[in-house]
C-alpha cells in the first residue's frame, strides 16, 4: 500500500490500544477511498479520533505493460473492503455505519459486528507490506503454459513457458521455428496468455 502512513487517524493516545479492534467494513465497489477520506473526516468533525485508529484500504501496486511502457497502477486487494481499527461503541458503529457509500460491517449481528482475529490482522498487514516492497506483474504466468508473442521478431509464434523470472519480469518461452523448438527469452510486456 502506497499511503497507509497517512491514513493514521490516532492523535490521542490516553485510550488504551487495547480496546481498539479491527472491523471489516463493506464500501461500494470502487468507492473504498472515498470511503476512507470520508470516515477520518467525519472522526475529525465529531472529535473521536481517540476512539479510532488506522483505516486501511489495503492495495498493492502492480506492473502492466501498455504500448511498450511499463506502468505502475494500483490494485485493491480487497475490492469493496475497508479496514477501520475503532473502539466500538454505539457512537462509533453508528459513525461508520452512516457514512455515505458504507453498506455495512461483515460479520457479527446487525448491531454488535465482530472483529477480526489478530491472525488476520497480522496476514493483511503483511501483504500490504509485501506490495510495498516490490510491485508485482499484472499476469502471472506459469511454467507449462501456452502463449502467444505479441512484440519482438516472433510476433504471432505460440510458445511453451519454460522459465519465468519475475525479479527480471522476463520469461523463456520455447517457439518452434522451422519445426525446432527453440528457447527465446521475452518481457512480459511482449507475450499474452493464450
């Protein structure tokens, strides 16, 4: 994730950390950082930040190859979710409930949701972090698979993924040129999955 820095709503900390849990939060589709802009706003505008902590819209950035240029782009990982650590009170539930583009929490009763396990706390956080540290291909391929050459002097020959490296964003691929299969080395950005 890019701005989880940023997004530490905490100022006050005479609350104890330990009646902060984590909630899962369903937000429209597309809509999570509206969402999350929203929500520290809104804990801004009533005075509760000592009652919330970090609001998360955990993502990772990924590579993706466009005419010839490699781009860095966002991806959520969790489309439609947003992660609000809170002390839940029937001030907050109700702070987070009615904010605008919120459908709901998951899990619990309608009222009284539940919080997720430390478990699961600790494994989003690692993939956040993850993301941070090295952007990932927007494909992944697989050794064994069928591809077709989309740049390069092989344009439009199949080939066999034989080797991928990903810190490279490179692949071999066996083409069959003149009834030989022959190793060609290739971008990610120069084959398509077929």
């Amino acid at each position: 994730m890019t701005d989880n820095a940023a997004n530490d709503t905490s100022t006050d900390s005479s609350a104890p950390a330990s009646k902060k849990r984590w909630y899962v939060v369903h937000a429209y589709s597309g809509m999570e950082k509206s969402v999350q802009r929203a929500l520290q706003e809104r804990i801004e505008r009533e005075g509760l930040q000592h009652l919330f902590g970090q609001i998360l819209v955990p993502s990772e950035e990924v590579m993706e190859s466009k005419s010839g240029r490699k781009t860095v782009t966002e991806r959520r990982l969790f489309p439609g979710y947003v992660f609000v650590e809170m002390e839940m009170t029937d001030e907050t539930w109700h702070l987070v409930k009615n904010t605008a583009k919120v459908t709901g929490f998951i899990g619990g009763t309608g009222n009284r949701p539940s919080p997720i396990s430390k478990g699961e706390v600790d494994k989003i956080m690692a993939q956040i972090q993850e993301g941070v540290e090295k952007p990932r291909p927007k494909t992944l391929f697989e050794v064994g698979e069928m591809v077709r050459v989309k740049e390069g002097p092989f344009t439009d020959f199949n080939g066999n993924v034989e080797e991928v490296n990903y810190e490279k964003s490179r692949l071999r691929v066996s083409v069959t040129i003149f009834g030989r299969a022959t190793p060609v080395e290739l971008e990610f950005g120069q084959v398509e999955k077929v």
